[in-house]
C-alpha cells in the first residue's frame, strides 16, 4: 500500500508540475502582450493628441504670419485698431490679438483693453524678437483678461524694413481645457499638456490643482532632447501608468505631451487571472494530495475499473463494464461536467457522451491513437456540452501504464476547466484581429483615396507653371518660386504617405525586366543637379562597365532617388556619387556621400518610418523621416538587399544588391531624346473630367504654343474633332473619368474616329501594375499624377521624340 501511495504521489506531482509550468507561462504571455499593446495604445492616444496640438499651433502660426506680412504697413502706421477691428470679427473668442511697438507698449487689440499696456518683458515678445520667427511661448496669467493663456509671437518689418514690432496672441487656456474634455478617451487615461519650462497648462480628466504647477523632479528628464518613447512612471496623480510623451523638441512645436494609460485598471482582468489559476492549481493540487492520502485503497480499484475499459477500449467498443466494482469520480469532476453525482454514474460512456458533437470525433480518434501507440501521457483540449445548455472548455491529461505485450494496466487521469483562459485568449485573438483589420482598411482607403488628393495638387502645380511668364516683378518672382518650391515639397510628401499606404495594403507589384542603369543613373542626377547645386555639392555619376539587372524600372528608380534625396539631405559640404559595379555575381549600386554619418547605435533604426537623424524639431521642409522606410519596403519587394557602410562626420554609402540582366535585352536611352520646348503650332487634345484640371492643362500647353482642344468624355473628344476638321498630333487623357470611363478606352475610341493612332499620353495617380502593363500594351505614355510641367514635357518627349 505504501508503495502506491508513493508512486501516485510521484505520478500527481508529474502531472500536476508541468501543468503549472505550462498555465503560468501562457499567463505570463498574456501579460507581456497585454503590456505591449498598452504601449501601443498609449503612443496612438500620443498621436491624435499632438496631431491636434499641432494643428492648433499650425493655425495660430498661419493668422499671426498673414498679420505680419499682409497688414504690416497698417500694424505699423495709424490703421493698427481698425485692421485689428477687422480683424476681430473673424476670430475665434478663444484668442485675442495684439500688436506690440519697439516701445513695448501695445498698440493695437482684439481686446482693446490691452491698448497702452507694457508687454515688452513677456517670454514671448523677447523670443519672438531674439528668434525673428513665428515663436511659442509659455504659460502665463493674463490679469487684463481675467484667465491664464498660451502665448505666442510673430515680428513684423515696418516699410524701411526693419523690425517694427510684434503681433502677439493668447490662446485661453479655459477653452483648451473645454477641447480636450470634448475628446473620447479610453478607460482611465490621461492626458497632460506643459510648456517648455515644465509648467503644466492643460490635463484631461481635469485636476485643476495641477494647472499653471511645474512638473516634479522625476519627470522633468521628459522635457529636454529629442525623445519620443513610453515609459512606466506615477503620474501626478499618484497613480501608476504606461505613459507615452514626446519633449517639446519633437512632435508639437515647443510643448511637453504625455499620454498615460491606467496600469492597475489595464491589468486587472490579465492580474485576476493568475491569481484564479494559482489558486485553482495550488487547491486542486492541495485536494488530490489529501485525496491520494486518504484513498490509496479506492484508488487502487478504480485504476483496476479503468483497466477494464481500456481493454474493452481496444476492442474497439469503448464500453466500461463494472462487474462488482464502481469507476469514481471527484466531486470537483463532477461539477466540472455539470453532473448530479447521485444520478450520473461515473465513467466513460459518461464522459464521452458529455463531448461537445464539434470535438467528439476529434478527440475520440486522438485518444484511440493515443492507446494504440502506447503514449504514456495523454493531453487533449476540447469542449463538454452539459445538460444545462451550457458549454465549458475542459483540458484532460491521463497517465496511462502498459504490459509488455502493449495491454494498458492502469489509467488515471485529472480534468481542468480551462474556460476563462480560452475567452480571455479568444478576446485577445478578436482584438488584435480588429486592429490589424482596422489597420489594413486605413491603408486602403489611403491607398484609394491617391487619385482625390492629386487631383487639387495637380492643377496648382500647372497653374503655378502658366502663372511665370506673367510675374513681371522680382518680387512677385520670388514669391511664386517659394510657391512652386512649396508644392514640390508636398508632392514629396504626399507620394511617401501614399506609398507607405499602397504598400500595407498590398497595392504594389513589380514589373520584372532587363533594366539598363547608365540611362537610370544618369537620369537621375540630371534630375536632382540643381538641387545639389543649390546646397553648393558636386552630384555625379561614377564612371563604369554599363551594367544590365533584372528590376522593375519605376521602383528601382524609386528606390535610387530616395537614396539620392536622403544623401543630398544630410550632406553639407562635398559630393555625393551614384555609381553601379559587379562583384561576386551580383551587381551593386552604390550612392556614396560625405554627410554627417550615421552612428553605429543608429544604423538599425535609420529605415524605420518616421525615424530621421539631425532633425529633432520635425521640420517638414527635411521630410516625414519616410524616404528610407520606403527603400526597405521595396528591397523586400524587388528582393534587392540594401546595406549601409557610414561613419560619423566622414559620409554613408548606400548598396542596393540586384541580379545581373541580359545585356542584349538592354534599351536605348531616354535621355537622349530632344525636349520639347515648344507646340509650334502642334495640335493637343485634352481629356479630364475635372474642369480645374482640364483647365490648367490648356493653359500650360497654350504656353507652350500648342493649339487644343479640351473634353471632358470621349464623346465630347469625338465632337470637338469632328468640329475641327483637324487630326491631333498628342492626346492627354486622364484615367479615371465620370461614368466609370477609362482613359485608355476613351483614347481607343478617339482612334477609332480618326482611324490611325497618335502619341498618347494617360495622367493618373494610380501605380496598379495591372492598367499599367494596359497603357504599355497599347503604346501609351502614361505620367503619374501630381506631374509637374517638367515631367509632363518629358512625357512629351518620350512619345513625340519621333515627329519633334
């Protein structure tokens, strides 16, 4: 008897160990998954906050630079009160306007209060004028206006134009508050606003205490550098929370953002878990420990029960016949079953008929397997249906014993409601499904939405092209040039947010060719020459062997211009070089720069979106940080591995690996092809269904001395062709046009009329490789959407270069 117990101690403990090893490691999965997403719901919240922030400050910027340079001849003479009273009727009553003379004094307000006060020693006079910019101020009292505010300050010349003054603007910090009360906030999360001095001036939930108080000691690491991360920390509130913030040197111009998330009330239910499953395993253990003590004897005939039906298991009827000793069950087994153990007898018909009729083949067969195989320990998961209608989820494991001859001797088994662990999973799967599934929809309406958004950019880019030769004066020269510099910058980034968007949504596919990289590279140094030339920097292209890859030729060039934008960005003073050469098979392409390097601690983070290095205040004249996030996703994409050689102060080389091509396959060079510069007379006809474009269009190509005709479907095409008598030497036609009518069936139809074809070119903002290979199937040029005047005269030349 002793012996017995000892081994069914030894055989419980076997069982019950590894069990708890296994639960508490799942449990502790959870958590650490759990934690992570709070991370990433507390960077999020981070986001839409700054975003707004941003926005708010964008705004504020934009009255206060329109005041100091469109109305600063009023600012500065007698007309200061009544511009501002204008002025007044067109803000908002948040925030209150006012104009500083040299003197300090004020000479002008929305609030004509302020008229005559002392403003010269405010935070944001003084930076504004040290600065000569657009600044952000702190948090300050305004005793006039009864409530603290938000400061700002903008300078503005007088006619001899030297500084005149200041305009000035408060933003009231009551009304700060109001907004972020409005905004939806997750359970228990916080939000907290602090100038650049660490004084705090808005927090959601609102704590009024903490307003206008200066951050303690142990945050106010978070104010300085260029940090943007999440960390565990006790809010002002005592309480602890997973806080996500950025200082005041990145994200929102010059103010402390953090967002926290409650870690006690986000934990809870993950915290409550283990302590059940703990307690459940430590009272089971407990339990079959005093039960193995106290009926080493009833075990002992049970497991002789249970031989029996093993036997008559193998025989294949699964039936347990009693003879004169009963199966036993504990109670806890049977409160797991949902069975009255005075009506229910124990066993294994019961049990088999208590499986849930979607896992019972599944787990008979398993265990029939399990027998036959002599597996000496037995784990299954499934679900029992008990006769209430309600379902559980049960996990079993038996320890099985065998003769020599492969007869089971013995089988003792334990069950264990798993229920809560499997919801608690299930609602983690559910969640992460519906993020990314959120996620993928984001990206594909971005992705869809790239024709709306060119459309507008589209057709100031052309207007700001027709508009030069009509600027007769330097000034209004150089007005337009910041204009048309402005635009070139927002094509920039408009094209990498929708790469990024096209690329989640799984919207890019190449095109595999034999590329010829002379023409490539040398195209895109003739590109990109002024710009470098701009910043006093050689570009050139190395001399070598003509190399021939297998790539796709719009996104490799993609891939070399962002390299090139990114060199000729962080590169002040030298040359940076493209180059292309052969080496253990492969062909590499080399951008090679003498920039500021990249240290060693940053070379695995340079590729990640949004990542940028010596551009800590987000300045959107460098970018979104999202030109080498794109050249990973395409090396992934072409197969084309990028490495990266740098070193601090010295420059970078950039390596794009590709296999080598057919050099017989290789094609002519574009470039050589003369530009058109001018239609001398030509005839172009033009399709767009947006009047605005269409527009533009006709007025670029006047410019360009082309004769047209305009038409917004291939019906009105045909009309105006008929009407002409005249066959066109180019059609340009949009893709997408009303009615579902594409451009490439539009301009078919055109041919159809005329019965010849002519040089034809398709705008559009799609990259889809499937209407891509149509336009080249049929001929076409096709120029993508925004195109400013230079590439669409490219386009010209590619497919006139014949009759030029």
């Amino acid at each position: 008897m002793q012996a017995t117990l000892r081994r069914s101690l030894v055989l419980l403990s076997l069982i019950m160990l590894p069990l708890l090893g296994v639960e508490l490691a799942m449990q502790f999965n959870l958590r650490r998954e759990r934690m992570a997403e709070m991370h990433d719901q507390a960077m999020r919240l981070l986001d839409g906050v700054e975003t707004e922030q941003q926005r708010l400050i964008d705004d504020v910027h934009h009255v206060l630079g329109t005041l100091a340079t469109a109305a600063a001849p009023q600012l500065a003479g007698a007309g200061c009160q009544a511009t501002l009273d204008r002025v007044h009727t067109q803000m908002p009553p948040y925030l209150v306007i006012e104009v500083m003379g040299m003197d300090g004094h004020v000479r002008c307000a929305t609030d004509q209060r302020a008229v005559g006060a002392y403003i010269g020693e405010r935070e944001n006079v003084q930076r504004a004028l040290a600065a000569g910019d657009f600044v952000l101020g702190n948090y300050a009292t305004a005793r006039r206006l009864g409530h603290a505010v938000l400061t700002f300050g903008q300078p503005f010349d007088g006619t001899d134009g030297a500084t005149a003054g200041v305009v000035t603007a408060l933003l009231d910090i009551d009304w700060l508050h109001e907004f972020l009360a409005r905004k939806p906030l997750p359970q228990n999360a916080t939000i907290l606003i602090a100038d650049r001095s660490g004084r705090v001036f808005a927090r959601t939930p609102a704590q009024p205490d903490l307003v206008g108080q200066h951050l303690p000691e142990r945050l106010r690491y978070m104010l300085s550098g260029s940090r943007r991360a999440t960390v565990e920390a006790t809010g002002l509130d005592g309480v602890k929370r997973i806080m996500a913030y950025s200082s005041t040197e990145v994200g929102a111009e010059g103010i402390l953002v953090m967002a926290g998330i409650d870690k006690a009330e986000a934990m809870g239910s993950i915290d409550r878990s283990l302590w059940r499953t703990m307690a459940m395993f430590v009272g089971v253990l407990v339990l079959c420990y005093a039960g193995v003590a106290w009926g080493a004897s009833r075990l002992v005939r049970v497991q002789e029960q249970l031989v029996l039906a093993l036997q008559a298991a193998r025989a294949g009827t699964f039936g347990i016949k009693l003879r004169s000793r009963r199966a036993e069950w504990s109670d806890e087994t049977y409160r797991i079953f949902g069975l009255d153990p005075r009506r229910a007898a124990p066993g294994y018909q019961t049990w088999a008929a208590s499986l849930h009729p979607a896992d019972r083949d599944r787990v008979l067969q398993e265990r029939r397997a399990a027998l036959a195989d002599q597996t000496p320990t037995i784990s299954q998961e499934y679900r029992i249906l008990r006769r209430d209608g309600s379902v559980r989820w049960v996990e079993s494991v038996a320890n099985a014993t065998y003769a020599a001859d492969g007869t089971p001797l013995r089988l003792s088994g334990l069950h264990i409601d798993i229920t809560h662990r499997k919801e608690t999973e299930g609602a983690l799967r559910a969640a992460k499904e519906e993020a990314e599934q959120a996620n993928l929809s984001k990206s594909k309406f971005l992705a869809a939405a790239s024709h709306d958004l060119r459309q507008p950019m589209q057709s100031m880019f052309l207007f700001a092209s027709a508009l030069r030769p009509h600027v007769a004066s330097e000034r209004g020269r150089s007005a337009l040039t910041m204009l048309e510099r402005g635009l070139d910058t927002m094509k920039g980034l408009l094209e990498s947010l929708l790469d990024v968007s096209r690329f989640d949504a799984g919207g890019i596919s190449p095109a595999i060719e034999d590329v010829q990289l002379r023409p490539v590279l040398d195209h895109i140094a003739e590109a990109y020459l002024p710009v470098a030339a701009a910043k006093g920097l050689e570009l050139r292209v190395r001399k070598g062997p003509d190399l021939v890859v297998r790539s796709d030729r719009n996104l490799l060039g993609r891939m070399i211009r962002n390299l090139v934008e990114n060199a000729i960005r962080y590169t002040e003073a030298g040359y940076v070089e493209l180059g292309c050469r052969e080496a253990d098979g492969r062909v590499h392409i080399d951008v090679q720069d003498t920039g500021i390097g990249i240290p060693a601690g940053q070379l695995d983070r340079i590729f990640e979106e949004f990542h940028q290095l010596a551009n800590p205040e987000r300045d959107r004249g460098q970018g979104l940080g999202l030109g080498l996030s794109i050249v990973q996703r395409l090396s992934i994409l072409l197969h084309h591995p990028v490495s990266v050689r740098s070193e601090p102060g010295r420059g970078s080389v950039f390596s794009i690996v590709a296999l080598p091509g057919d050099t017989d396959g290789s094609q002519e060079n574009p470039g050589t092809q003369p530009v058109l510069e001018d239609g001398d007379g030509r005839l172009a006809l033009l399709i767009d269904d947006d009047s605005i474009v269409l527009l533009a269009l006709q007025t670029v190509f006047r410019g360009w001395r082309y004769d047209t005709l305009i038409a917004a479907s291939a019906e009105e095409a045909i009309e105006k062709l008929r009407a002409d008598g005249r066959e066109p030497d180019v059609i340009v036609a949009d893709y997408r046009l009303r009615g579902g009518e594409r451009g490439t069936d539009t301009v078919r139809r055109v041919f159809d009329f005329l019965g010849s074809a002519v040089p034809a070119i398709i705008l559009t903002g799609e990259t889809s490789p499937e209407w891509q290979k149509e336009a080249a199937d049929l001929g076409f040029g096709v120029a993508f959407k925004p195109v400013t005047p230079r590439q669409l005269q490219e386009a010209l030349q590619r497919c006139m270069g014949a009759v030029a």
